[in-house]
C-alpha cells in the first residue's frame, strides 16, 4: 500500500505521452496529486501546481510517485539527484519502471538511513497463495478485450467513476503498473510467478459485501498468444459475474504480433463467457466498451449503434460517452 | 543441461510412492540411471545396483539426482551428509524439491569449493523471451487434460518412446520437474513469471526438421482454475499441430478442488481446439488417452471402445495398451 497523496515526478519528460502515468493518476484520483515536479526541460504538464520537494510535504504529500518513463533503461544522474533528496525530506518513493528503485545501491542506502519505503509496482511484493476457486460473496466485473491496450483499464476506471457517483459499492481493482500506481495498491499480474496468478486475483478480490464490486481491470486477452495465459488466470482467479468486452476497431492486427489478426467481438465474447462459467456458472457478458479515440464522432456513434444492433446489449466508448448504459446493465444484473 | 549418467538418490524413502521421480527415470531413461544410493530404512527400490557414491563414480555417474520426495520441508542432517560428500567426490547434485540446494548455505559453499554444479530444477534458470507467435519449422503435439495429474507427462513419454521405435524424429519436451529430472532438461513452467511462459515454451519447442515431433508434457487443465493459466500458455506458445486429451475416469471432482466437477472430454476437445487454432489453424485433435490405472481389464477396454465410438477418434491407455493408435493418428497428419 502506497501512501497518498502524491507529489508527481515528471522528471524530464520530452512530451505528455512519456507521462502517462501521471496522466492517469491526474485523470482518476486527482485527489491523490497535490502538485507536480517538473525538471529542466519538462515538456510533459498535468496542470497541476508546480511544487518544490519543501512545497509539497508542506502540501501533505507523503509519496513522490514517478509519473513518466526513463529513457535508455537507466535512471539519470540528473533524476538521482531529486530522487535521494525527495527521501532526504521524508518522502517515500513509488515507480513503475522496469529498473527497479531496490537494484539503485544509493537509494537503498538513503531510504534506508531515512527510514523510507521504495516502491517497485512491477514486482510483486505479496506471497500470493495457490487459487482454491471458493466461491466467495460480492460481485466481480471483469474487463476482457479483443488485443492488448485497448482501454480495459480506462473502463473500468470509468465505470467505478460512475459506480461511486451513483451510490453503489464498487472498488477498482489495478492488476497492472499504471493501474496500481492510480490506486496505490494491486497485483502486477505480468510478474507474478505461473502457479500463483489465480490465486492472486482471488486474493486481490476477497470477499465482500453481497451487493459490492468489485471493477477488475483486465490483461491481454484470450487470442494474444504472448499473454492469454494472464488473461485466463483472471477469468478463473476472478470468479467475474460479468464481463465487459473491450475493442479498439481501426487496429490492423494484434498488438506486437503482425502476423495475427483480431478476433470478432462474437469470438471473444463466446470464448470468454465459456471459460468464465467454470468458476462462475452464473456469469453474464453485460455488454461492449469500444476505444473510438481513432474516429471521429459519426463514425463511432454509428459503429456503436451497430454493435449494440448485432448484438443485443449495450455498447458505448466509456471514455468518450460515459459508461452509464454499461453500469445500467450491472446494475440490472 | 543436468550431465547425464545419474545415481538415483533414494534416501530413506517410507515407500515407493515418495520415489515417484526416481520410478519416472527408471521408466523412461533407464540408460540415464548407473545405480541407486539409498540409506538405511530405505522402503524404495528401483531394482538398479545398490552403489556407493564411490561406486557409481567408477560406473561413470555424473550427477546425484534426489529421485525422493523430503519429509517435513527440510533436508534432514542425514541426507545432508551424504549430499556434502557427493560434492566432494565430484558429483553435480538435481533436486525438484521445494527447498532448493541452493538455499543451503553448507551445499553452496562446498559445491563452490569443489567447483560442482547445484541443480534445483523447481526454479528456472534462464531468461525466457515474451512469446512472438511467429511460425516455427517442424510439427508439435500437446497433451492436454481434462484435469491436472490425468497422465498427460505419461502419454507424451509413451508416445515418443513408440515414435523413436518406429524410426520418427521426436523429442520429449518437459514443463514440470519430474520431466526435467527425467530428461535432463526442459522449462518449470508453473514457476516461470507470468508474461514470459507463452515465450518459455517457444523457447523449449524451437524450429526443427519439417518431418521432427516435439512431444510437449502438459500441465493443468483450461478447466483446472488454479492452473488454466499455465494450460494456456502452452496451448499458444506451443502451437501445436496436434492435440491428445487426457483423462482420467474415475476422478470424483477437478484435484484439490472439490466443488468443481471434470469437464467432458467433448468440452475439452473443442475448447482447446479453438484456443490451439488461434496459434495454429491447422491443429487438430488426433485421439484420448485414458488413464484406466483404477479400472480392470474389461471395464478399462469398454471405456476405450464407448470413447472411440462417440468420439470417432483413437483411443487408448498408452501406459497399459500402447500408444500404436495414437503415434499411427500422428503419423497419418
């Protein structure tokens, strides 16, 4: 559990893509940002206050998160240097990267000499145990998708959004770097060792009251072949009352596999319905996310009305044109 | 790569059951087997020559491979006395325990100081890459389950075992420790972090000869919520041409789950079929292999026929009546 709230590292940033972590956390819990730190020649910008590290523990900030990619693979001497002063003024520090904050034989040595925490969202820091598929009480909604990155993540952020504005119990449940840095705590799925991927969505989604959900945000998908292992542990790990499927329509192929192309929503849906029922007999597809953000307004409006025509339940781009008609569809189950 | 030939470590095994890897080598690759270590109160016996360490040095041994399962977690100070003398007579040392040798800080520092090889084969010990889905030369066939513990390592040992007889090109592929242990090397997949065990299996089932069968060990069941994850993986990182789908007829319900009941093998057939088709679209299912180990001679016979009738395929319990149908559906595609 990272505590909150954030101050957000920017860093050096060479455009606002490079800091889609901050992005998100500025997008879903702008709560948990008091400000932003920018470096010399930060082209990234959250529109969020610009602080000093003495700024914002002033502000209540407990953890410097870093909100954007490093590049080359290393972190900088430049970034070092803010980072071990951030630990000097008492904050913890939160990454994502893939070079971890522990393999860094200064700011273990600085973290440790303050009495700080680093945390690595990329590596599990949980002994996740072996799935026993226990039906456990609550409700589950589990986003699935034709390919990688194609906004399960953004939907069920969305929809827990719209689920809390309305009253109902939900929590978003972040199985990925980008997801657990937003919330502060997760699974990163993708590094958790085979035997236990199962068992660590049971444990990310316990137990709850009978009329909560549980919003899990999914992982690659059922026809990538890289990953539909991931994403069949949290079919099962997920024990999911529904299922929303997610599509982006104008990708030519799957993700990072050019030789393979998308599945139909019709497969995916049948596919991941099937496999859902062995742990959930009672499991539903509610209905279907499309990420439009490649076309413009008639095109999606009409591609939506088509999907909704060809398959008979709701479909909307969460992001664009709100999630309501998908949490209508939860809240009717 | 565990050097071959091995002395079979039996310990003070309580009876042949907790032997169950030594008995796997004995089986399969009696040639990689010079003679049995056991200790006094031993219950075990692979009917091999009884040796000492020094014996089966002369005999040409290169490693010592515990073939028994450890009581209570830990290596007992009498296992661990035999183990520090094998280092010392030149022996490498194969373990599938879950207490690895080289958390053993006596093993480590003896193996260091003989310049001997410590083999936990529970952990893997190469980077694997995330899968690519690229098409590779040369067929593959994969056993799948409709439950963990079906024989499904059995069927694949038996297959290649006839494949070899008859002249084929095939190569027995492991994904579990026995596998290693008996084959000398092969992928821990259930160890393996999740967004590497598609990459895993492409690495263990390379391009080959157009007319060379990898015969790849299964594991788990897509039905098995614990362990679809891994089942999947292998499923598309495999790309199988070929599938067998394994059974057991008497299990009650899915193996340490009880609420859970088995699949049909008509389930099983099509739901791994079209997953298999995602990697592959020619893959086929060419027939079932039954364990009939608690079923007598007529009723294990009238299960086989009742299977090849309703399903229109071969099937056969390859441990007990050969694996001839199933090599003969191989060699028919």
């Amino acid at each position: 559990m990272i505590e909150t709230p954030y101050l957000l590292f920017l860093g050096d940033a060479p455009d606002g893509l490079a800091a889609k972590v901050a992005q998100g956390i500025k997008d879903w819990r702008p709560k948990n940002a008091v400000g932003q730190f920018r470096m010399e020649g930060c082209k990234a910008d959250m529109r969020l206050p610009d602080m000093t590290l003495e700024e914002a523990r002033a502000a209540g900030a407990k953890t410097l998160v870093i909100g954007v990619a490093n590049r080359g693979g290393i972190i900088s001497a430049a970034w070092k240097k803010v980072l071990v002063q951030a630990l000097e003024e008492g904050f913890d520090l939160a990454s994502g990267l893939h070079n971890l904050l522990r393999d860094e034989p200064d700011l273990v040595a600085v973290a440790k000499a303050t009495g700080r925490q680093l945390h690595d969202v990329r590596v599990p820091s949980v002994q996740y145990p072996i799935a026993n598929g226990v039906k456990r009480s609550g409700k589950r909604c589990l986003a699935v998708g034709t390919d990688c990155s194609v906004g399960k993540m953004y939907t069920a952020l969305c929809m827990d959004r719209e689920m809390k504005a309305r009253g109902m119990k939900s929590s978003f449940r972040a199985t990925g770097q980008t997801g657990i840095l937003i919330t502060g705590d997760g699974v990163p799925l993708d590094a958790v060792i085979a035997d236990f991927m199962a068992g660590s969505v049971e444990w990310l989604t316990p137990d709850n009251d009978a009329d909560h959900w549980d919003m899990i945000e999914g992982q690659g998908s059922l026809f990538h072949v890289s990953y539909s292992g991931v994403t069949m542990a949290l079919i099962h790990g997920g024990q999911p009352d529904a299922l929303v499927v997610c599509h982006e329509p104008t990708r030519e192929h799957m993700r990072g596999l050019p030789g393979y192309k998308l599945p139909s929503l019709e497969q995916v849906r049948d596919m991941a319905l099937q496999l859902a029922k062995v742990a959930n007999p009672a499991c539903q597809v509610i209905g279907y996310a499309i990420n439009t953000q490649h076309m413009g307004d008639d095109e999606a409006q009409a591609y939506l009305a088509d999907v909704e025509t060809r398959l008979g339940l709701p479909a909307t781009d969460p992001y664009r044109y709100g999630s309501d008609k998908l949490v209508d569809a939860l809240a009717a189950l």
